[in-house]
C-alpha cells in the first residue's frame, strides 16, 4: 500500500525544493569563490578545479554553467563591475544635487560598493596580468573602463555645462579621478606597501580628500581669476 500522497510530499518536496535552491544558487557560489580565487592567486595560477573544490561542486559542474576559465573571468567581472553600470548611469540621471556633491558622491559611494570589496582586486590583477591576456584585456577595457570613463565624463560635463565647472580638458581630468581610486585599490591588494607603514591611511577619508581637491580646483570663482605669477629671470628683470 502506498503512503498516503501528503506524506510523500511532506517528505519528497521540501528535498526537491532545496535541491533546486541548491541548484539556482550554484552559478553565484561558483563566482564567488572564482573572485575569490582570482583575487588571491591571480588568472594564471588559479585552476578551474579549485573554483570547483571551493563552491563545494564537481569540475563537470563548473564547466555545465561557465565552459572554459576565461568565460569564468569574463561572468566574475560582468557580476562585480560590467554588469552595474546601467544602475550607476541611472543614479546619475536622478541624481538632484550639485556636480560637486555628485562627485563626491561617486568617489564615496565607489568605495563602499567596489573598492573596499574583493571585487576591487580586479583591477589590479588586469594591471598586472592584462598584457599577458589582451582577450580579457579588451574584455575588461570594453565592460568596465570605457563605461566607467564616459560616466565619469558625463558628470564633468555637468557641471560645465551648469556653470559649476570651469572649462577644461574633460577626457584628461577624469584620469584626476580614477588616479586616486587606482592607487587606493593597489593599497588594499598589496600589503598596504603603498604607504609608510607608520602612517594610517583612511580610505574614505583619503577620497573625500582628493574629491576636495579635485573639486576645489575645478569651481568657478567669482570676479577675475588671478594670473599665474611670471617667474622672474635672474638679468631680465
């Protein structure tokens, strides 16, 4: 005699359930013990069965969702930067406040979503190993640099065009705003070697810092601007 059908079900569909849970969840755990992986050890020297080994699955399963190690690559970046830029496009367009608070904004609200994460050692894995890789070099270059950049550029342009900013080379000064996040994402990655070990560096700080900086010297000021100084030549003048 067959168990009554609600027993079955009582005991076989909670287990179906979480084994299709288990399943859903499968491509997630694997891209984040790759980032991980990645992170720790580099493109190079991580092996695809250790991915596997660390989200707790077979080779054969990493393989059924992500065919080779560089497709792997390309998803990880595509989960942790490539693949957020229509969010961060559309918090520019609501964005309500000034240029120079959405700057500062943007440098803030970076840290807390990719540089203080793991997935900010990704730039400097593609730093260090992008020559010997120029597929996912162009890969990273198309899905995360180039967006990164125009978004950057849309908010100076901004605040030209509002009166906020000062004229100036665009293409050139967003490199005053990516400089200082590349410099601290290498801090965090490398031993903190960047700086003198006697001296705390504080992230956020740092950046609200070089906001400032860059924002200070991008405001337009009232009344004429002060002419550089001519540097005296000693016989001339």
């Amino acid at each position: 005699m067959s168990p009554p059908r609600s027993f079955v079900d009582k005991i076989i569909c909670p287990v179906r359930a979480k084994r299709e849970r288990r399943k859903e969840a499968r491509p997630g755990e694997l891209l984040a013990a790759a980032l991980d992986l990645f992170v720790e050890k580099g493109f190079a020297a991580t092996r695809s069965e250790e991915v596997a080994a660390r989200a707790g699955v077979s080779k054969g399963t990493l393989f059924l969702y992500f065919p080779s190690k560089e497709e792997l690559f390309k998803a990880v970046v595509m989960e942790n930067l490539g693949g957020r830029f229509t969010e961060w496009n559309a918090e520019f367009e609501a964005f309500e406040g000034t240029t120079a608070d959405m700057l500062r904004y943007c440098m803030s609200v970076w840290w807390e979503r990719v540089g203080k994460t793991q997935a900010s050692g990704l730039t400097k894995l593609m730093m260090s190993e992008g020559a010997n890789f120029p597929d996912l070099a162009e890969f990273y270059r198309r899905e995360v640099v180039r967006p990164g950049h125009e978004l950057l550029r849309r908010i100076f342009q901004r605040g030209i065009d509002s009166g906020e900013f000062t004229s100036i080379d665009v293409d050139h000064a967003i490199y005053s705003v990516v400089a200082p996040m590349v410099f601290i994402m290498l801090w965090k990655h490398s031993a903190m070697v960047c700086v003198d070990g006697a001296s705390a560096l504080d992230p956020e700080k740092y950046l609200a810092t070089q906001a400032d900086v860059v924002i200070n010297g991008l405001c337009m000021r009232s009344g004429p601007a002060a002419s550089p100084a001519t540097p005296k030549i000693e016989g001339l003048s």
